[in-house]
C-alpha cells in the first residue's frame, strides 16, 4: 500500500474489540515511534504501553475516550531535553513528540488495528495517577485495539479543504 493510501485509509476509529493486541503488534507501534525525526535526533519523548487492566481502568479516570480498546499508548513530551531554534527560543519538544505519535498512528492503521488520537484527557490526573509520567508534557493518547464490526470514520472524515486552499505556491 502506498503511504498516500494509508493516509486515506486511516481514521478516528471509535469503536474497538476487546480482542488482544499481539505483543509483536505493540512492538512495531513501539518502533514506528522510535524511528520518528526529531529536532537534532534529540529525542525529548517518552511513550508509555499501558496494557494491563489495572493501568487501562487508571487511564479511564482520565479520560472517557477508551472506545472499548484492551491497550493504550500514552506519549509524552520533555521539555529540557528538546533542541531550541535560537531565534525564538522555541522549544521542539511537543512538535517531536507528535511527529512520534504521527508514525505511531499511521503503523496501527497499517497493521489492521483501529486507534484515535485522544486528545481530551485530564492530564494533572494521570501524571498523579502514573508518577512515571511526571515532567513530561503528554501529547497524545492512543486507545489501541482491533475495530469492532459496524465501525467506520465519521461523515465529516472525508470534510476536506483540498489542496489548493491548503497551500499557497510563492
């Protein structure tokens, strides 16, 4: 498949089995995201596996964007590690952290699994909830599982600008 018909195939799954995640599949979520560039390779992120039923009903505290999934990704971002452009001071650590969770989300589509970026998560809560998380900016939650039948994109995914209002030629 090219990389354009995965893009065109991927979603915002909402609605996942409960079946398990195969452990080789979580790893080459894992990898998709190790292999993202970063800003002077500086890598400033973290990603976090919850898989077990204890760390997915912490995570339900958090957030009710679970969709029924049996894992979770959780990827963060650290701040005093990123590279900072030197003629604004911005900081790159969250730019790196979501290109991370760009390939994580493009590898679970490609292997047949359904995820959706979650973004409305109470943050504070699962930092307190999973110390680990503290000092990192989380970015992005990924409920991983395999779509339920009956599941599809919503009647907006298709809702494009198109590319001649997206970008300008100069």
């Amino acid at each position: 498949m090219s990389f354009l018909d995965l893009a065109k195939k991927r979603y915002s799954c909402r609605k996942l089995s409960a079946q398990a995640v195969e452990g080789e599949k979580l790893r080459k979520i894992l990898e998709a995201g190790n292999l993202a560039p970063t800003a002077h390779n500086n890598q400033p992120l973290h990603i976090w596996l919850l898989e077990s039923a204890e760390a997915m009903e912490k995570l339900s505290q958090t957030t009710s964007c679970i969709f029924g999934a049996p894992v979770a990704f959780v990827v963060g971002a650290k701040q005093d590690i990123a590279w900072v452009r030197s003629f604004d001071k911005k900081n790159f650590a969250e730019v790196d952290a979501s290109i991370a969770a760009t390939h994580m989300m493009l590898a679970i589509e490609d292997l047949g699994l359904g995820t959706t970026w979650v973004a409305n998560f109470d943050a504070p809560k699962l930092k307190a909830l999973f110390p680990e998380m503290a000092g990192y900016e989380l970015v992005a939650v990924f409920p991983v599982g395999y779509p339920e039948e009956g599941a599809a994109p919503s009647p907006r995914h298709a809702e494009r600008v198109g590319v001649d209002a997206l970008a300008d030629r100069l």
